[in-house]
C-alpha cells in the first residue's frame, strides 16, 4: 500500500498509510477543529497557488497529459475580466510552461468555448491555437464537446457546445483506443459478401468514440455538481486520461477547480497534479478525492447514455 508524506499540522507522520490519514482527517472535522488538508500524498500533488509558481517547481517532460480548462475572460466568479490581448499574454505563459512539463510522447487537452463580448462571440481555441503551433505542437483533433444546458439566448443560437484541443508534442504519441471503444449500434452486423462473409463486421470491444462527445454538463441536478460554476464532468476527462496515457503517468491540470481531473486520473491508477487559486475550490477537490479513496464519491459512469425522454 502507499504510504503518505502527510502535511497535516500537528500531525506529521510520514508512514501514515492512506487509511490511517483518512480517519485523521476525519477526527479533525469530527472534533470541530481546523480542518487540515493532506497537502500531498504518494498519488497526488495539490495546491493552493499560482499556475506559473506550482509548474515551475515540476521537472521537465514529467507529465504524460495535461488537461485543463481555463477561465474564459468572461467575468465568472473565479476571474477578472481583463483586455482580450492581456487574457492570450497570460495563456501564453502557462502554455508554455505546459509545454516545458510535457512529456515527449504526451498530450496537451484544452478545453475551451467563447469569449463573449457586447454579443459578439469569440472562440477561445481560435484565438489560442497559434500559442500550441508556436511551440511546434500537432493538432490531433478538435474534440466538440455538446450538452444539452445552458443559457437561452434571445438573439442567436443557444450555445451548446465547447471544444477540446488535443495536441501532442510528436508523432510517436500514447492512443489507447480500446479502453474508450462505445458500444456499436449495430453489434451483431455481419459482413455479407467477401472472404469474412458471416464474421462479424465491427469490433466486438466497440467502436471508436469519435471528435463528437455528447456529455451532460455539470448543472444542479447533476451527481457531481459541487459548489464550482464551471466544472468539468468526471466521464469527459477519464476518457481523455485512459486513451492518452498509460498506468502509474502523470496528468496534470494546472487550473484544477475542484479536482475533476485529478480524480479522473487517480480513479485509473495514474498520479495527479494541479492547483488552483481558490483555496475553497482546492479544500472541495481534497474532499472528493479522499470520498473517492473512501468509495464513496458519486460520478456519472463514463460512457453512460444521455436520457432522452422520447426513448
Ligand atoms: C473553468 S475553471 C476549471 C474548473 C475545473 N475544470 C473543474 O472541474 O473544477 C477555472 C479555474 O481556474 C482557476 N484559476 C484562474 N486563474 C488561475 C491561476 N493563474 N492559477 C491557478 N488557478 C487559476 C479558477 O479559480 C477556476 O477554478
């Protein structure tokens, strides 16, 4: 079992096992007392700090993904709305930084949708894409994102959609589609004529999930929904973390709100690094991840059906 290099105040134990931290962690709450958080632990490394100053202190090429989601410049309460020339001139910097940690055969995940401005759209992977070609990344695919709520807009389109960059730094890059295969429509199709007559025609794992993702976002009534605004559903990113990287690597996501990614990948034995200025946001990403290790986080299954009330 791993064992944790705890931070917790006033009680540090270095050979505390994951268990034994837990149901510290808990005597703290139960007592009424400061809660203490585990700062970091044999899996994950989770912080309350600046994006620039948490990437700096992690070594070159360590992260196998980086996904992320930042703030769209369009005043939510985690942010400052700021000059559209400020916003790419901050993104710029943890890009490049990202691009520094990113291992050689890894990915960078953007997630994004549209700066909005008097009415006027601005899609944020548009205006980012030419900080990736800066820095000689491949577009892999443009993953969009479709859900069915939102703002209903009196003079255009409802929005309902958002994108996903998926860049890597090189040609030799992880892809591990059968672990992200969907159910096929039409599994028991067979091919009816050639040499493979009577054999089934698709791959009984599935077929591959496409660039299109229909995936409910995180509203009121969804089984993640915490106090964050804007968080990412958990099934999105574990899709992302099981194609694009392997067992025991490294995913990172340097504007981390309360912890969607870091669970995504802890759920599938992978480490988890990010960080957040919102200390609220950070203490709610701990909190889930030890409901996780307790079995007790509720997460919406990864490939699980939107509900369509006309089925
Ligand atoms: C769109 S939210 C990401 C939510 C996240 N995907 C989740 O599932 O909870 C963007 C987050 O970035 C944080 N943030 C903004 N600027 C930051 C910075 N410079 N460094 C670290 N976090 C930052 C905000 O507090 C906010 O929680």
């Amino acid at each position: 079992m791993p064992h944790l290099s705890c931070g917790l105040k006033n009680h540090r134990n270095k050979d505390m096992s994951p268990k034994q931290a837990l149901a510290l962690l808990r005597s703290d709450h139960d007592d009424g007392a400061t809660v203490h958080r585990l700062e970091r632990d044999a899996k994950a490394e989770i912080a309350c700090e600046h994006n620039l100053k948490f990437m700096r202190r992690l070594p070159d090429e360590s992260m196998s993904l980086i996904v992320t989601s930042p703030p769209y410049n369009i005043g939510k309460s985690y942010e400052k709305r700021t000059s559209q020339e400020k916003y790419v001139e901050d993104q710029a910097a943890c890009i490049a930084e990202a691009v520094r940690l990113l291992a050689p055969n890894g990915s960078i995940c953007w997630q994004v949708g549209n700066h909005v401005d008097s009415g006027e759209i601005f899609p944020l992977d548009i205006l980012l894409y030419p900080l990736f070609k800066h820095h000689g990344l491949q577009l892999r695919n443009r993953i969009v994102w479709t859900f069915g709520h939102g703002l209903h807009c009196q003079k255009r389109f409802s929005g309902r959609h958002e994108t996903i960059l998926w860049f890597t730094k090189s040609e030799d890059y992880t892809f591990n589609l059968d672990p992200v295969r969907v159910p096929s429509k039409y599994p028991n199709k067979k091919h009816f004529k050639g040499p493979n007559k009577g054999e089934l025609s698709s791959n009984p794992l599935g077929k591959n999930p496409s660039d299109v993702w229909d995936i409910p976002n995180v509203k009121s009534n969804h089984v993640e929904k915490t106090d964050h605004p804007c968080q990412f559903p958990i099934g999105l990113v574990e899709r992302l973390v099981l194609a694009l990287t392997n067992e025991g690597e490294s995913v990172l996501d340097p504007y981390l709100g309360v912890g969607s990614s870091a669970i995504a990948a802890l759920k599938h034995g992978r480490h988890a690094y990010g960080c957040d200025l919102d200390k609220a946001y950070v203490d709610i990403a701990w909190d889930r991840i030890h409901q996780l290790r307790a079995g007790t986080l509720r997460t919406r299954p990864m490939n699980k059906p939107v509900y369509d009330p006309n089925a």
